[in-house]
C-alpha cells in the first residue's frame, strides 16, 4: 500500500476517515490519496467522519471498479465481493465522527 495521506489512530481521531477491512482497521487524516493497489483487502465498512472526497472500490462479481463519493457523516456496510482500491480526502468540515 502506497500512502500519501497520514494514517492516525483511530482511537485518538474519531472524526478521520475509518475503513475496516481484511488487513485491519486503519484511520486517515489530512488531504491526499492512499492507494491499495495491488494489494486490495476485502473493504467490510466505511466511515468519512467529518471528511469528504472519495474512494475506489473494485467488485469481484462484477469485474468494475466504481468510485464513490462521500461527505462528512457517511458510513457505509459492504458485501464479501466489495474490495478497497483507494481512498481520497478532499477536505473536512464539521464535527460528525466514527
């Protein structure tokens, strides 16, 4: 994984972005982009805090990648086919949190 974003704890960060995957929990702070691929691990949740920007998801089912965007608040659930290529912060406002 190639990040270019600061991972943080996710305990000391309620409002970073907080994604709980194959490889483990891990929280992100500040603007940029972290990048999974090759490495993808199956994405089970997604949580922006009081973040916005996007992520990247590749479907095994399908074939597709789609990218989604988020706003501060977002959370959501994923199926056994949804794995996590990247994820971009764009910027942060507000006070909602993981």
């Amino acid at each position: 994984m190639r990040t270019a974003i600061a991972i943080v704890s996710c305990s000391a960060n309620p409002t970073a972005v907080h994604v709980d995957t194959t490889a483990g929990q891990t929280c992100y702070g500040t603007a940029g982009t972290a990048t999974y691929y090759p490495n993808m691990p199956r994405l089970y949740e997604f949580c922006a805090g009081n973040n916005h920007g996007s992520f990247r998801t590749y479907s095994t089912a399908t074939g597709a990648y789609t990218t989604h965007s988020y706003s501060a608040g977002f959370v959501g659930d994923y199926n056994s086919y949804t794995y996590l290529y990247s994820v971009t912060i764009s910027g942060w406002s507000g006070s909602d949190h993981c």
